[in-house]
C-alpha cells in the first residue's frame, strides 16, 4: 500500500502504531552492500556487465557518480544498472556524502588514474577513520594527500598504476578497509597481501562477501591463513549479477512481528548469503520467535513474550540499533557486547542508543564496547536519529508499540532505502 512521499514526511514524525499483531509480506530493495561492491567490481571489470535490481539509494548514487566521475559509465536510468569500464584519466571529484564504502572503497580505484581526484563528504563523515587505507595506499606507492589528518578532505593523485603488494594495516575499525584493498588489488602490478594486526577485524562476514564476489569475477584469492588476504594480479572478469535483498534492512520489518506478536514474510530470503543481515533468523529465534523458511521466503512470528539475549554482536554490529530496541521492549534483561567499533559508524551508536532509549524511559547501562539494558516502561518523546539511517529503524520499532513516538529526520533512512517512512506507514495504514 503506497504511503507518502519523502517530501511531505513530517520532521519530527509520528511514527505509526500497530494497534493490533501484523500479519505482513513485504518486498526489500536490493543489498547496499552487495550493490556498491558490484558496482566497483563491473567498473574494474575487462568488459561492460550488469548489476540487475541495484539498489537505488543515496549511497549507491553516490557510488555510481564517483565511479562516473573517474571515467566509468554507470547507468541507472533503470533498475538494471548497465556499467561500462574504461581507463580512469583526468582530474576528478568525489562526493561520499555518508557513504563509508565511497570514502574507503574508491581511493583504492582512484590510485589507478592518471589524474588528481579530490574526495570530501557530508560534515559528520569527516569524524569516520579512513587513515588506515590511506596509509597503506601509501606504503603499496600511491600518492596521498591528506595534509596528515587521515581524514576527509584527501587526494589522490594517480600514475596510472599502482605496484601493490604486502601491505600490514589495523583493521580493528572496520572490515572496510579490508576490502577496499582486496577490491582493487587484482589491478596492481603485484596484487595485493594484506596483513591485519590488532584487535579483532570487527563485521568478519562483508569480508567474506568481497572474497566470495571477487572469487565469481574470476579473481584469485587466498585467505586460509588468519588476518591475511592475498589477492593475484589479473583480469576482472565481467559477471552478469542480480542483486539480492538487504537483510539488514530486513530489521525493522521483522522486529513488527517480535514486537506485536503478528507475522512478517521478506520475500526472496536467500538459501546462503555472506549478509550479516542473516544472523536475525537466530537472534529473533534467541528472543522468542519463530523463524521458518516458506515458498515466499522467510516468515517471523512474534511471541506472546518476546525475552531479552545476551549477545556478542562483533561480527554484526549494523544489526545492533535494531536489536536494541527489541532489548527495551522484552521482559527480561539483555546485555549486547563486542560491538566497540559501531561507536564510528554513521555516528556513536552506543551512546546514541543509550541516550534515546534512557530518554524514553529505558533503563541502559552503557560499556565501552556495548549495552546492558533492563526493560522498563517507554514512554512518548523525540527520537533523535543523528543522521543515521539505522538509529531510524529503532525509533520507529520503539514507536509501532508506544504511543507518541517522534523521530527527528527519518528522512535519513534514504541511504538505503528511499520513502522508508512512506513504505512503513502504508504497512500500517
């Protein structure tokens, strides 16, 4: 049921209640994710492809302008997106907006080109670490220039060739910057063996999605040693990809079952997939639903009463907003750690999350690297989301069930997928 358009979404906006248990099917746009790492991989590719259902998102607009700014054609005049490579030359300029995988995935291109191409974004993403793939850019002989802050704004300047190979960085911010070496590297002279030393790499399975989508372009990689990936240098392969839905932005679709105690089906779940999204079907069976596979796809079903879980969510950290939230609406008390590393995401989840549940009348401890939370009554107020799309999708869980639920800028949630507040209102309606 078509709800309103993002233009005429109120700010703050009354978030719906479900007054009754849901019983839903719904359609998700196509994996953030898995869009963004196609789109690089077609642009390095040796011929043009297709990266069918992309996901249409304002990252995914930004990934497709920069690749389009470094001498690629990206067309998403449709929802198949038909992308030609070409040699990267000339001067550019890149707009990551709030996009992370734009900031970190694409320098690794740009070291390619024979031109300058300058990178900048939104305010906030000046906050967001990306020192670590600048540095090892530097040290596999690309010129950097960040005037030493290891943050937006940068250059690089690009000799049309990279040498590459062993490079040693601290992953332990983000899985990222991993893979935005791995995603180039089959390009540099040497390939590229990348080496992590330091507290554990945090969001372990979008590694393994970048080494699963290289490896189907034709790409050789090694990872069988620990903290270690070899990528050969070679061809890229085209490949005909479509798309699969973004089961992270499943979340708050399956938490209106949880929460109500109704049913909710995500058409087209996937029987494997290197999505952390995944993990829901076992944390929502931890706190009390049922999870099943139907001939549509994957079916939840709330419980009479939905349990707190004490959890380490280091390897699905984006998952944490939304679990959260279920957190403060269980009977019993949960406890969410490992999760240290979502404090430089879009913004600092942790204490973001405990601010706006402890101002709807939750009882959250905040830990250096997670959440105690003991349920206690919600109440109405303003959700902020400090512009970040998955702090959205906890406020709006939190206000299906309490009444007078404002959240500040749901507009947010446009990163990855756009009308969110009109599609979750005609759900509603």
């Amino acid at each position: 049921m078509p709800g309103p358009t993002a233009d005429v979404i109120d700010d703050p906006w009354p978030v719906p209640r479900a007054l009754t248990p849901v019983d839903l099917t719904v359609s998700l746009p196509g994996s953030k994710s898995l869009t963004n790492r196609a789109l690089i991989l077609a642009a390095l590719a040796d011929s043009p492809s297709v990266v069918r259902q992309a996901l249409r998102s304002r990252d995914t607009l930004l990934m497709a302008s920069a690749l389009n700014a470094l001498g690629a054609k990206v067309d998403t005049s449709s929802d198949d997106w038909h992308v030609t490579p070409a040699v990267f030359a000339g001067e550019a300029e890149v707009d990551c907006g709030l996009a992370g995988t734009v900031m970190r995935f694409v320098p690794p291109i740009a070291g390619l080109s024979t031109g300058a191409v300058s990178f900048d974004g939104d305010e906030h993403m000046r906050q967001r670490p990306v020192g670590e793939v600048l540095s090892a850019l530097r040290s596999l002989g690309v010129d950097v220039d960040d005037e030493g802050r290891g943050s937006l704004p940068f250059a690089i300047r690009g000799s049309g060739s990279v040498p590459g190979g062993r490079v040693v960085i601290d992953a332990s911010a983000s899985s990222q910057f991993v893979s935005a070496l791995l995603l180039a590297g089959a390009r540099y002279e040497h390939g590229v063996d990348v080496v992590h030393e330091g507290d554990p790499v945090p969001s372990l399975p979008h590694i393994d999605m970048t080494v699963e989508m290289l490896r189907e372009h034709g790409v050789t990689v090694d990872d069988g040693e620990k903290d270690r990936w070899r990528v050969s240098p070679g061809t890229i392969s085209a490949v005909d990809r479509v798309i699969e839905p973004d089961l992270s932005n499943a979340a708050p679709f399956l938490a209106l079952a949880a929460v109500t105690g109704g049913s909710v089906t995500v058409r087209h779940w996937p029987e494997t997939t290197t999505q952390p999204g995944d993990d829901l079907r076992e944390i929502l069976s931890l706190m009390g639903c049922t999870v099943e596979r139907v001939t549509d796809g994957l079916r939840v079903t709330g419980p009479d009463r939905l349990v707190g879980v004490d959890l380490d969510m280091h390897d699905v950290g984006e998952l944490t907003p939304a679990i959260a939230a279920l957190c403060a609406l269980a009977s019993t008390p949960s406890h969410l750690r490992g999760i240290a590393h979502i404090r430089g995401h879009e913004t600092d989840r942790l204490t973001a999350l405990a601010t706006e549940l402890n101002a709807l009348g939750a009882d959250v401890v905040e830990h250096p690297d997670g959440l105690s939370i003991t349920p206690a009554p919600l109440h109405a107020g303003t959700w902020h989301t400090y512009a970040d799309h998955r702090m959205a999708h906890a406020g709006v869980i939190i206000g299906a069930v309490v009444d007078g639920v404002l959240v500040e800028n749901v507009a947010t949630t446009a990163k990855t997928f756009p009308d969110f507040a009109g599609f979750w209102a005609g759900l509603l309606a």
